[in-house]
C-alpha cells in the first residue's frame, strides 16, 4: 500500500469514527423520578403529557410543539387547549394515546398504574414518570424533562428564576406569626398540606404557618374540628370551586369564630397555580405574599 494510500485511509477511518461518536453522543438518557432509566435516539420529538405541572414545564422550557396529546386536567397554558385530549388519572386509556403515534409519555406516580406503563412500553412508547410532592422535587422534575427535551440551560434557567422569586420574598417576610389553612378538598373528604408538601413551603417563603406543618405527610385527610382549634388567620382554597368555594366555606356551621373566616381572609386559587406543583409556583408565592400582605405596605416582588 503507498503512503498517499494509506494517509487517505487512516483520514476516512478518523472521520468514521467521529461521525460515529458524533451520533453516540446525540442519544439522550435520562432517569425518571422512579429510577427508572429511559434511553432516546435525541431530543424527545413527540408527546403526550398527563399531568398538568409536566406539561407547564415543557412550555415553560419553550417544548409546546411537542406536545402531540394532553391528558383531560392540562388546561394552562391556553393554547394547549388546541391539543388532542386523552383520558388520564385512573381511567387512562392507552389506545387513545397509542393512537397519537407518540415518542414519549409523560406521567405521574400518583396518577397512574403500572400496567399502564406496561402496556405502552410494549407498543414501542418510552414512559418516564414525575413524582412531585415539594419544591425540591419540581426542580428535580424541571431537569428531568429539560434533558429528555434537550433543553438543560432552559431548565437551569427556568429553575434559577423560580429560587430567585423565593429568596426575594423570604429576605421580605422573616419574623411573621400568622397563620394559614390550606383547604384542598372540602368536607366531608376535608383535606390540607402537612409539612412535606410545597404548599408548607409556600407559607414558609412568605413569613407565615401552615396550621398543619407539625404533620409530616404531604397530604392529609383532616377534621373541621382541628381546622376551627388551630384557627388560621387566612384561607387558602385549592379546591377548585371557584366563588362558590368561598361561599360554602363561609356558611360552614362552627366555623364563624375562625379568624379567617371572621375577617373574610380567604384567597381562591382561581388560576390553580398554587394546586401545580410546576414553573408556577413562583406565581404562587406572589399572590399568596400579596393575599397576605395587601395593605400595600411592602412592594410586591417582581414578577
């Protein structure tokens, strides 16, 4: 073999073997929040999202158009609306989704089986799953699907905005006593937020108490009579009810003498930002700070 002969070889085999590396290391892996390890060829391409705090997160992170189904909670934000709808929770059904052709689906522990998961996988879908609960395990979930989508500097930065939105409330709040009930379903399944939830953090970051932080679940199953003994100083009503919610908790039997209730100091969580563990809990901590703290006296965070 002449030298020029094999100078030419040995630059075609170096630029097989880059071309090589180069597609090696285009492959995306991630591992869901159940350890779960899930391997694509690149960036996830096609999507269907269950859960409404994942979804918020893939626009967040600027991924809307991948998203080809959502599941039949995922309303924010509005142009999503535009989205094939698939039914999710308990009922999922997975021809419905299998019929959209997607890459990946994104779901919850909380809301799915897994033998659901089984049934995808079988049919060729990747399955990653989130399991939020508090503040830390949204951001956990953020850098989880901004690697499967490629977007790991819009996830940094998506997260970095959120901590910066909480320090600025938190240097505004030290030394408050009040105290906050948060009602997420109503009686007679009435249920709140213990000290393990990011509704616990929420209060922290604006000065006050969740009236239930000495219970360490996340969610729990309460009674009216440890809501009327702990008598909170505000309300927070994630329940879904709209103006009818704060009526009905108004007109409760016993619970006249409840300071929030005597005062009026019930704030409806409208939007649902506060009922997401996602992007928008930075709006939470605004408007539960501004609900709180609405004599004007402090300035309200940036937005």
């Amino acid at each position: 073999m002449s030298k020029k002969l094999f100078s030419l070889l040995l630059v075609f085999l170096m630029t097989a073997c880059a071309a090589a590396s180069l597609a090696e290391g285009s492959g995306i892996t991630v591992t869901d929040m159940f350890g779960r390890e899930i391997t694509l060829t690149g960036p996830a391409e096609r999507i269907v999202v269950l859960q409404p705090a994942d979804c918020e997160i893939l626009c967040a992170i600027g991924c809307e158009d991948a998203i080809v189904g959502r599941g039949q909670y995922v309303d924010y934000p509005q142009s999503v609306l535009d989205v094939p709808v698939v039914q999710s929770g308990a009922e999922t059904n997975v021809e419905e989704i299998l019929a959209l052709q997607p890459q990946v689906v994104l779901m919850n522990s909380m809301s799915q089986s897994e033998e659901q998961v089984r049934q995808l996988e079988e049919n060729g879908v990747k399955v990653v799953v989130s399991s939020t609960s508090d503040i830390e395990s949204v951001y956990t979930a953020i850098h989880l699907i901004g690697a499967l989508m490629g977007r790991d500097a819009e996830a940094e930065a998506l997260i970095a905005d959120m901590q910066g939105t909480f320090d600025e409330i938190r240097a505004k709040t030290a030394g408050q006593t009040r105290k906050v009930y948060f009602e997420i379903s109503p009686p007679p399944y009435l249920y709140s937020a213990g000290s393990s939830s990011y509704m616990n953090e929420l209060a922290e970051i604006c000065g006050i108490t969740n009236i239930f932080a000495d219970q360490p679940d996340a969610w729990l199953m309460i009674s009216e009579e440890q809501v009327i003994e702990r008598d909170p100083d505000y309300i927070v009503l994630i329940t879904g009810m709209g103006s009818q919610g704060v009526e009905e908790i108004l007109s409760r039997e016993g619970w006249g003498n409840i300071s929030a209730i005597r005062e009026q100091r019930i704030f409806n969580d409208d939007d649902s930002c506060m009922a997401r563990p996602g992007p928008r809990l930075k709006d939470a901590a605004i408007a539960l700070y501004s609900f709180v703290y609405e004599s004007g006296a402090e300035e309200e965070p940036a937005a």
